[in-house]
C-alpha cells in the first residue's frame, strides 16, 4: 500500500477539471494499490467504504444468480470509477466485484473523502460534479445496453 | 463492354466458414468474369437463385477477383446466402457505394469503431492500414458485441491484439462464463482510449444508434466532426440509384454512401423517420 | 405539296385534320407504334392511335382537386384537355418488366427488341417529365419520336408556368402543332424540332405557314401561361423542404392523406421500382422482375423486419420532399413539372401547391 503519486492522478482525465492544489489534495488521501486477476474488491451487502479509479487493467461488477451463478454486469476499465454505494446511505455495496486482468487503482476511503469535502467545500462542489458526469455516463451507457442494439431482428 | 447493370456475375462458393449462430463468411471465386476491384466500405448486391439480392459489405479483398461477404441470416435472402455451401453459385452485381477514407486518415491516428456485424465492412480498412502501417500512427480498433460468442474473426481478433502495433478493445454487451474481458457498451473504452483528438480519423460502423452515441463520445472528446465517417444503411434493391427505395434526405446511399461523412450524415440521423 | 424546311421556331406548315391523320399514318408506316390521348373508361388515357379519328375530338376535362371528369366540348379539339390519368412513364418506364432470368446456364437478360414509339400529343410538361425520367433511369429504350401539343388551354390543376416547365414547349420534341379552331377551320400549326421533324413535315399535305398564323399561335401559348389553375409559390423549393423536416405541418397533412400512393402512380416523373423474385415449380428457373412501387408502400422502407417510414406523415413527407426538393441534390433539378395530374387524382384533393404555400407560410415566408 503506498501514496498516490500527483502523477497518477495528474495523468487522469477524471480530474482533469480540478486545479493543482486540489489534485495535490486529493492525493494526500488516495493510495496507489495493485491487484492480480481473481482478487476480490468487495461483496454485495458489506459496509461500502471506499472507491476506486482504475488506472490500468480491469475490474469488473458482479451479482450472484441462483442457477446462473456469479455474472459479470459491467467492467470498469483505465480512467473509469468504481464504487458508488459509498454516497448514499444504507452505504452497503449492492453488488460484488472483483479483479479481471493485472489492474492498478487509485483508492480513496469514503470518510476521508466526506471529510476533505467538508473542510474544503470549493473542493467538494467540484468533487460532486465529477461524480455526477460518471454516473451520468454510466447511466447513457447502461441505457444503450439496454436497447440491445445487436440482437437478431427476430428478437432473439 | 456496357453490361446491363441488372445482369447479376456467378461467383462460386469457395469456402464457407460459421463465425457466429446466425452468421458466416463466404469466400466466393469468380466463375469467369470479374467484377472491378472492391474497395473497403462498398458493398455488392448477393443473389440467391429464385429467392432475392441483398446488399452486403464487402469483408475482405484479396487478389483475383475474390470476394469475401459476412452475412448475418435475418432475412429469407440472407439466410439462403449465409447457409450456401461450397460449390453453390450466387450472382453478384457491385461495386457499388462509397468507401471509407483510409487516405484521409493517413499521417494521423485511425480509430475503427466496430458494433456487432458492423465489423465485416470495417475489417478490409483495417487491414488496408495494416498492410500501409508506416502511412498512420496510432491504429485503434474498437468491438463491440452483444456476448463474447457474437464476435467475428475471433482469431483475427486474437492477432490484432497480438501486434503491437494495434491496439484493440474489445467490450460485450452480457458476459459469459469464462469471459474476462471488458462488460460495457462500446461508447465506454471510447471516453478513456488514449487519443489525439486533432489527428484522429475515425470510422464507425454498426446500429445507427451505436453510431450516433459514439460520434457524439468522440465529439465530446474533440474529434472533429469531418474526421468521423459512418455507415449508413437504408432498403436498397437496385444498387445503381434508380429505384429509390435507399433514399436518406438528399442521399441515394447506394451512390453517396453506404459511408457517409459525418456532418452530411448527423443532421439526417437526428430526423424521425426520414 | 412539299413544306419549306426550318429547323427551329413556331412557323413551318399548317396541317388540317386530314394532314393530322397523315403525320399519323407517316409515323405508322416508318415502323413507330403511335401512342396518343384515346377516350377509354370516362378518361382521356394514352393508348395505340392508328388514325385521327382514334383521337378524342371534342372531349375536354373538368379538373380538379380530387375531380376528374370527361366532358363535351363546344368544338371538335382533339387536344383540349389535361391531367390525364396516365403519362408517358408507362412506355418508358413500363409498370412491369423481367430484369433478368437465371436457370442452370447462367443469368441471361431478357432479348426483347425495344418498342420504335411516336408520342403524339405530348404537352410540355410532359416533354419535362420525359427528359427528367430520362436523366434518372439512364436507359428508357429507344428515344421515341414526339410530336408534342402546344398548351392553349391549361387545366384547372395546372402549373407548369410557375415550374418553368410549360406551357410553350421549347425543345425535346421533333414536331410541335398548336391546335386551332376558328372561323377559318379546325387546323394545326406544326412546327418542326429536329431534322427528322422537318423530314417527316415535308412529306405531309398542307400549306407553308404564314406570319399570322405563327403569330395567332404564338399568342394563344402565351395566354396560356397567364391563365394556370394554380401557381407554386415563388420560392427556393429546395431550400423549403429542406428546412421543413421538423414542421408540425406533416401531421396535418397526415390527418388528410390515405397513403394511397395515387399521387406516385399518376405521376409522370415517379419512378420508384421493386424487384420481385419469381421461380417456376422445379426451382430450376427463376426470374426477376421490377414493378412499379411507391414510397407509400408500408414496407417500401423496409429495413431488418420494419419500416423507417410507417407513419402517414413520414411518408408523404417523403414524397413531397423528394419530388421538390431532395430531387435537386440528387439529380440537379426539380422533379415536378407541374401537370397538377396529383392534384386531381388524389382521392381527397391534396393539393401540392397549397402545401408548399402552407410550409412557406410557417417559416414566414422565408425558407
């Protein structure tokens, strides 16, 4: 476990909109961390305490399915979040997740981020913003999925 | 020699090979005459004896008057042409269209963009950049496809990865069993590729929606709107314009397409019904 | 005896209707199947002539929107009516032909030899019509040979005037004649276009034309163009259609049109075809045919088991655009004559140029 070097979160698009400072904040908090395939980042139904921004590899959302057993629904790849349960209560992860391919992140505990929010509120308006374009994002890219653009004509 | 420009050319089956449940690649060798040579992003009218002409991509160009259709069976033509087997003789009419602009992109990055079937008419310009590597920078290709069993060329796939030259990203709509690649649809690896918005030529081929959405995760990024072409696809039956059915607006797409620049082309997508 | 040659203009002979049914059997007997206005079923349609006493003498119309009528007139004109239910497409563009016919030897086009034509009685309009079928299907047989018919009385749903297309003829024909009848006699001032119109003039029986013949001639025509039945408004069409995709107007126009499709088939510059696929019993033959279509077809936009355009107001938004405006980017020129024969044979009297009045309107007047 080691500190998030400014360059690491230099070289994210995700922060892009924030200044120096705020970036030089951000990593006080944050620690880099490196994962190997089939480690397990959380489990459906746990306290939901931190979030990631994978930086290289993949990590992936999962749910268990009695008689389909454990299905992969999204995968979060270089630049992109993962962990959103930590914003609103009962704060408990809603899904599983797990690591897919040799991956490294950003890793950021939800009460150091309420709290840096809190002392610095510039900092944590600007935080709000990033974190509602992900999702947004998120959300128009489930919604493509959706329509299920490839199937067969036929409907199947 | 003017030929009737109905006159369908026999092609024989050559080989047939499965790529997915509901689609398959032939390889069709000329019976005598050639058709002049395809170019990426045309496409030909295919008839099966007796049952109907559909138009399809060409998929890949080699030498000889060689052609090499994917066809995806939705339809009473296409399920007659996707299930020939070597040795049956289909009629062929083309080239017809407009192709993309592999000499466009040349000094600069190529990003394919390629959703579902849409990876057939995509897959003779990548190997055109492939084969003038030196003449572009980055080459990027991005698949998307709805489970990891609906992926063509998967072999392909798997050499394209291999250079390392190429980068490719590959995403599926559901997951399988033992898939441990990206779950997404494909407008997420094009939000954080690596990309040089500026010298970036892109070129999308898919749903029409997939194509609106990724043209406009690429906008948002800086791409310019003249440097991303689509493939635009309407009813076509005669491939020469004079039967009117593929009309878009102002476009005969069987003549100002089926690739289409995108300023011309977004303005005609974002019309209901047009 | 033997009409002096001119090779352009109003002002080579008169012919009476004895000099009519001449030019007809002239025609005839060089081998040309002569087509012209016939009555048949309460219309004036167009159909094989073999004398001037096949033409409709004394029938004019009473046209309108959503009305038809044959009528009798107060003379014996032979050329005294408009907006016929039928158009010169059907010869150069037949509503049915085989394309192409496969079997075990290979894919063989049909040997038909293509049908020698004289149209005789084509308006401007309709000369317009034939030159834009033309230039889109790049292939409509033999060139027919045209005698056309001077407009000296347009219809009520005429509007060739304001679509530049009429009602003089101006070239596209081989021998021009305007229809007169006075107190000096029912005759027709024939003109030729081409030298095989004046090849085919000096062999007929008449007089030279004189001054005043040409001049009573040119003089009706011009009159004509000042007594159209409607006008399209004098705007850039194009840029019109193009700025209205989004208009409310379409809908309204839905809550009138039955799709029908009459407008594309009475239409003389329609052109849009469907190939159909036939085999015989065996399989072993099979042919393949293209038949007239309309883009009112339900699935004439067929595309991965639905249509793009199923509502009524997509469709004939399709078509209206199209004839006035998306038809200039696709061959550089308008696609409606004006003949008006939409406006008549429309079932609820849809009526193009109030349309395209009423789109105006919406964009105040200013496309």
């Amino acid at each position: 476990m080691t500190s998030a070097p400014m360059t690491e979160l230099d070289g994210l698009p995700l922060l892009a909109g924030l200044s120096h400072d705020q970036r030089a904040a951000l990593a006080g908090i944050a620690r880099h961390e490196d994962y190997e395939p089939g480690a397990r980042l959380f489990e459906e139904g746990r306290l939901a305490d931190r979030c990631w921004v994978v930086t290289a590899g993949c990590a992936v959302v999962d749910t268990d399915i009695p008689g389909r057993g454990r299905t992969v629904v999204q995968s979060v790849g270089p630049g992109e979040l993962l962990g959103w349960s930590w914003l609103v209560p009962p704060y408990r992860w809603h899904f599983g997740a797990s690591i897919a391919a040799p991956t490294s992140a950003v890793v950021v505990d939800a009460l150091d981020l309420r709290r840096l929010a809190d002392a610095d509120p510039v900092l944590g308006y600007r935080m709000s913003r990033i974190l509602v374009e992900a999702l947004l994002n998120r959300l128009q890219a489930t919604r493509i999925r959706l329509l299920d653009l490839y199937r067969h004509p036929d409907g199947d | 020699m003017a030929t009737d420009p109905w006159l369908p050319v026999a092609h024989r089956v050559r080989r047939r090979r499965v790529e997915t449940k509901d689609s398959a690649t032939l390889v069709l060798a000329p019976v005598a005459d050639r058709l002049p040579v395809f170019r990426p992003g045309q496409f030909a009218m295919l008839y099966a004896h007796g049952i109907g002409e559909v138009p399809i991509s060409i998929s890949d160009i080699p030498a000889g008057g060689v052609l090499v259709h994917t066809i995806r069976a939705v339809g009473a033509v296409s399920r007659a042409l996707h299930s020939a087997e070597p040795g049956a003789v289909l009629g062929v009419r083309g080239p017809f269209g407009t192709a993309w602009d592999v000499d466009r992109a040349e000094g600069g990055d190529l990003l394919l963009v390629a959703g579902g079937i849409g990876l057939a008419p995509l897959r003779p310009a990548l190997r055109h950049a492939l084969e003038h590597r030196s003449s572009y920078r980055r080459v990027t290709l991005v698949v998307g496809a709805r489970t990891p069993s609906d992926l063509l060329y998967d072999d392909e796939l798997r050499h394209w990865d291999s250079l390392a030259d190429v980068d490719v990203v590959v995403t599926v709509d559901h997951a399988a069993d033992g898939w441990t690649g990206r779950v997404g649809v494909v407008t997420e690896p094009l939000a954080s590729i690596p990309l040089d918005a500026t010298r970036t030529t892109a070129m999308l081929c898919g749903p029409e929606p997939m194509m609106r959405y990724c043209a406009r995760t690429l906008l948002g990024r800086g791409v310019p709107d003249e440097g991303v072409q689509v493939s635009l696809e309407r009813n076509m039956q005669c491939g020469t314009g004079v039967c009117g059915h593929c009309q878009l607006g102002p476009l005969l797409l069987c003549r100002d397409g089926p690739v289409v620049d995108l300023p011309v082309a977004t303005p005609l997508m974002l019309v209901k019904e047009l | 005896m033997v009409i002096p040659n001119s090779t352009n203009g109003l002002g080579d002979a008169v012919l009476d209707l004895d000099g009519l049914d001449a030019l007809i059997g002239a025609l005839r007997a060089d081998g040309h199947l002569v087509i012209g206005p016939v009555l048949r079923d309460n219309a004036i349609t167009l159909a094989e002539v073999e004398s001037v006493v096949d033409l409709p003498a004394g029938w004019g119309v009473d046209a309108g929107p959503g009305r038809y009528r044959v009528r009798r007139r107060s003379d014996d004109a032979v050329f005294g009516h408009s907006a016929g239910p039928q158009s010169w497409k059907s010869f150069l563009h037949p509503s049915r032909r085989t394309l192409v016919s496969s079997d075990s030897g290979g894919f063989h086009v049909p040997d038909e030899p293509a049908a020698k034509y004289a149209f005789l009685g084509a308006r401007a309009c309709d000369i317009a019509a034939i030159a834009k079928l033309t230039q889109v299907l790049r292939s409509t047989g033999r060139t027919p040979f045209v005698v056309a018919a001077q407009c000296t009385e347009p219809g009520e749903v005429c509007f060739c005037a304001s679509m530049r297309t009429g009602p003089a003829v101006e070239s596209g024909y081989d021998v021009a004649l305007t229809e007169r009848i006075d107190d000096e006699g029912h005759r027709f001032l024939a003109s030729a276009g081409t030298p095989a119109g004046a090849a085919l003039l000096a062999r007929l029986p008449g007089r030279a034309a004189q001054e005043r013949d040409v001049v009573l001639a040119e003089s009706d025509v011009a009159a004509a163009a000042d007594r159209m039945g409607r006008v399209m408004p004098e705007v850039d069409l194009r840029a019109l259609l193009a700025a209205s995709r989004d208009s409310a107007h379409w809908e309204s126009v839905a809550q009138r049109c039955l799709t029908c499709g009459n407008c594309t088939m009475v239409c003389p510059t329609c052109f849009c075809a469907t190939t159909e696929d036939v085999t015989d019993l065996s399989g072993g033959h099979a042919e393949r045919a293209q038949r007239w279509a309309s883009c009112f077809e339900i699935d004439f936009s067929g595309l991965h088991g639905g249509a793009v355009r199923t509502s009524g107001a997509s469709r004939y938004r399709q078509w209206m655009t199209h004839k006035l405006g998306t038809w200039h980017d696709q061959f550089g020129t308008s696609g409606c004559v004006g003949c008006g024969r939409c406006i008549a044979w429309c079932p609820v009297g849809i009526d193009i140029t109030a349309e395209a009045a009423a789109l105006t309107d919406l964009l105040g007047g200013r496309p």
